[in-house]
C-alpha cells in the first residue's frame, strides 16, 4: 500500500496559497478605506471653507457620492464603493478649488 502522507513542501505551498487568497480577498475592503477616508477628508474640508455657499454643485454632488459610495460599501459592492469615493474626492476638490477662487476675489 501506498502513503498517503503529504509532503512538508507541499503542505508549506498549499498554506502559502490560502494565506495569500485570504489576504487578496480583503483587498477590495482595503482600497475602499483608503478611498473613502481621502473622499471624508477632502468633503469635509470643503465644508468647512464655505463650499456650499461658495460651489453649491460641487460641494452636494460629492457630499451624494460619498453618502452613495458608503451605502455600496455596506452592501460589499467595493468596486463600485471605490469608484463613487474617488468621483466624491475629485468633486470635493473641485468645490475647495472654486471656493478658493471666490473668497480671494470677493471684496
């Protein structure tokens, strides 16, 4: 009869590729974090210089991403989480821009 022992190599290597389907696994999570603290930060930032008086558009169009890229994140839907927090990020700086431009030339 035949062992039906596995080799310490190959149990090392079969570890070593559920250790790392693990740790990919969660990557869609990660980037969502990193995504949605840098949109929180710079809506945020908006707000607190006046962005809704100052670029009313901008200002409400990332505040509604950023509540919808929460709402798709709750739902695990991290790709699209992802891209509703980078699109709430750059209209963010779009409206501290605009807000920038319009207190300098305000009297």
């Amino acid at each position: 009869m035949r062992s039906t022992s596995l080799s310490p190599a190959l149990v090392w290597v079969s570890l070593a590729i559920v250790v790392q389907g693990v740790l990919l696994g969660g990557c869609g999570a990660v980037q969502y974090a990193v995504a949605i603290n840098t949109a929180v930060a710079r809506v945020e930032e908006a707000r607190a210089l006046g962005a809704d008086r100052f670029a009313p558009f901008e200002y409400y169009f990332a505040k509604e991403h950023l509540e919808q890229a929460q709402i798709e994140a709750s739902e695990a839907s991290y790709s699209d989480a992802i891209a509703l927090a980078s699109e709430a990020a750059t209209h963010a700086n779009a409206a501290i821009e605009l807000t920038a431009k319009a207190r300098r030339s305000a009297p």
